[in-house]
C-alpha cells in the first residue's frame, strides 16, 4: 500500500477498526496524487475482479474496490454509513435491490438526480423495472446493473424433432412439459425446498398480474391469481424430469445443458454456460425465450445490484462520476461480453454483438422491463420462508395448491406486513 494511503489509514486508525478491516485484504486501489480517491464497496467473485479492471479505466478518479464476501458485505456497509465523512468510509457502494429501502429510509445514500441531470444522463435507457428499484420519495438514488431472471431454456434440435413449437404461455409450457414427460424426459425446474422454487412462483404470479399482497397491502397469497400460479407450478412439477425434487438452480441448468432435459427454467446468470463446450451439449443448439404467464406477460422477479453514492462521501461528485460511468453503455457492454452478465441497459440486447455472446439477453430484458421486486417489508422473510415450506408440499404430495395457499394465508393473518 503506497504512503499516501498508509498515511490516510494512520489518521483514521478507529474508523478502519469500526469498518472491521475494510482495508484488509480483497482490494484492488489506483491512486494518484492529483486526483479524488474513491473507496468503492462490491461483492467479492469473478464479476469483482471484472469491475476492478475495468475501474483501472476510470481517469477522473483513482480507484481502491474493497470485494467483501456477501455474508460480511452488509454489514460492513452500514458500519461505513455511520462513520465520519473523510475517516476511511466507502465512496460508492454496490448494492442488493432489496437493501435499498432500508438505506434511504436510514439516509444513508446520496440522491444523485441533479448529478444526472448535469451529466445529461438519460434514465429511460435502463430497464423500467429496475430503475423503478432505484427510486424511492421521487428522488433516484443509484444506477441498477447486474440483473438475474429466470428463463427458459431448450435444445432447438429436440423441438424440431418433435415437431414442437416454443411455449409462449404458461398453458403451452405445461402442453411441451407434458410431451416429453410422455417420453421419458421432461421439463427441468428448481423444486427443491429452498427460494428457488419461490422465485419461479413469484414469477408465475407477476405474470399474470398479481402479487403477494392486494392494493391495500394487506396479505393476498389466496387470490385467484396466487392459486393459479400454484396450480401451474404444480402441473409443471407434475410433468418435470425425475428428480427435479432435489434440484435448485445449478442442476436445472446442468440438465438443460447436459440433454438430460430438452427444456428448462433456467437462472440467466447460468446460460452462458451452455455455449461453454467443456461444459456443454448444446453448444450448437441451445436457444432461449421469455417465462410468460397465462396472460401473455412475461415479468420478472427482479434481481439486481445499484451503483449508489454513500451520503457521508468526502468526493461525492466524483462517487456520482463513478456511478454514472460504470452504468454506462461502453462499460456495460465491456462487462458484458467479458462474462455475458446482465445489464439493465435495454438496447445493449438489441446490440449484434452482445448477441452473439449472450442470445439469451432479449428474453431477459423482456421480463425485467415487465417486472417487480420482493417488497422491502420487515416481515417479508416469513412469508418466503412459509412459501417456500408451502411450495414443497404442493410439489412433493397430493394436496391442492388451492387448499395450501388457503392455509398459508390463514397461518400469517397475524403477521404484520405493513413496513
């Protein structure tokens, strides 16, 4: 570590030791005299080592990305939140879209409307159900990047040979599950008992226009719409390869990749792997398209991460800099075709290039356009732990999706779920 930045550590010798060792090890830093320094927080793994090439870009600022293991990176980011401003706290931080409401509502970030209104920055560039994640009170407090979806997954060569066409509804998805079911393989689908499961749900009833809860917020997980996505998840299971029971989302995609399954629903974050021939049978053959519900909506359950400028930053100008640059079309494309992640950016789907490393991309964005998230409530662990119980019983047993969501509503009537 240079001088300067031993110095920096010396003067904020308690603030590092609050920060737990935001400075020990998993950082990468660009340090320049005449320039800001940026102290950039991000989840460790192959996509930080990515983001901290391509920092090494970055020429208003210098750079040191602190790449903090997920079960660590929370907390080291609200310890950073309540620290003095100048003491060795984070810049800019990387965030989970479900984290960012407990950060506004604590002010811990920095509204950057006006910094994107200098820059000239057009938002309607970014996937509409993202950026909506990114908006709270009216005011924009990041950027989104880094999305995940679930899609579908097949091997064009099966569906030729079968005369079949690609399902454009949850009722044609359940009529191809069925053919092949009928044939001795089917459709692959995470129906472990554990949040996979939960997401494909989440996704069937946002597909269909519902949600957890009704227009007075009040529990809704027994409507007409919330049934129907049960009962379609349990057809699907019904006609699922044998045994997608004990599969979570690694599996699914290994099944799809491997032709144990000619069909799947897979995470996107997993597909590039289908075009990796040491890992892969379907190189050739592997095609994708959106997970659309009854109604013809394909909507997703959004998952993303927010460039976002922390409020007690020394150089917020230059944090917003930051922010805007990474979620900029260049270096989005940048990371994208270096490891075909998903950006929130709606044409980079569009761009032939992108295409050619990440066809997956189009179905992606079509349901991330069209999707929501998982409410920021306090209590909304239970009812995903509840699901997830719910979802297990209606996949593994003979019991009416009807009846168990009839019977998981009744259980969390005492749950409040009003913040």
């Amino acid at each position: 570590m240079r001088n300067s930045v031993r110095k920096v550590m010396c003067m904020a010798m308690v603030a590092c030791l609050a920060l737990g060792g935001v400075f020990a090890g998993g950082k990468t830093e660009t340090s320049d005299p005449g320039k800001p320094n940026l102290l950039v927080s991000v989840w460790a793994g192959p996509h930080a080592d990515l983001q901290k090439e391509v920092s090494s870009t970055f020429t208003k600022s210098a750079v040191t990305i602190d790449d903090v293991d997920y079960g660590s990176l929370k907390q080291k980011q609200l310890t950073s939140f309540q620290s003095v401003s100048g003491s060795g706290n984070y810049d800019v931080v990387w965030v989970n879209s479900q984290w960012m409401k407990e950060y506004t509502d604590a002010g811990y970030l920095l509204p950057i409307d006006g910094y994107l209104k200098a820059a000239g920055i057009d938002t309607s560039i970014y996937a509409k159900g993202l950026f909506d994640g990114c908006v709270f009170n009216g005011q924009t407090y990041g950027l989104p990047t880094f999305a995940q979806t679930m899609i579908i997954a097949y091997d064009s060569e099966a569906f030729e040979k079968a005369g079949l066409a690609v399902p454009k509804n949850a009722d044609e998805l359940i009529a191809v599950a069925k053919y092949f079911k009928e044939r001795g393989t089917g459709i692959a689908l995470p129906a472990k008992q554990g949040t996979a499961a939960v997401t494909l749900f989440s996704q069937l009833l946002f597909s269909d226009g519902g949600y957890y809860f009704d227009g007075n917020g009040k529990l809704d997980i027994a409507s007409d719409k919330a049934v129907q996505a049960a009962a379609i998840y349990d057809e699907l299971v019904k006609y699922s390869v044998e045994g997608t029971l004990a599969w979570h989302h690694d599996e699914v995609a290994e099944a799809v990749r491997m032709k144990d399954a000619p069909i799947g629903l897979i995470m996107s974050g997993l597909a590039n792997q289908n075009a990796d021939p040491e890992k892969s049978l379907i190189v050739d053959t592997a095609k994708y398209a959106p997970l659309v519900g009854r109604s013809g909506i394909a909507a997703a359950t959004n998952s993303f991460w927010v460039w976002a400028v922390a409020k007690n930053s020394a150089n917020a100008q230059a944090a917003a800099d930051y922010v805007m640059w990474m979620t900029s079309y260049d270096v989005e494309k940048k990371q994208t075709l270096a490891d075909q992640q998903v950006s929130a950016i709606n044409e980079l789907s569009k761009d032939p290039e992108i295409l050619a490393k990440a066809p997956f991309l189009p179905a992606v964005m079509q349901q991330l356009a069209a999707g929501k998230i998982d409410p920021p409530l306090a209590n909304f662990g239970k009812l995903k732990a509840a699901l997830v119980v719910s979802l297990s019983e209606i996949a593994s047993s003979d019991s009416a999706p009807a009846d168990v969501m009839k019977r998981l509503q009744a259980d969390l009537q005492g749950v409040d779920f009003s913040k």
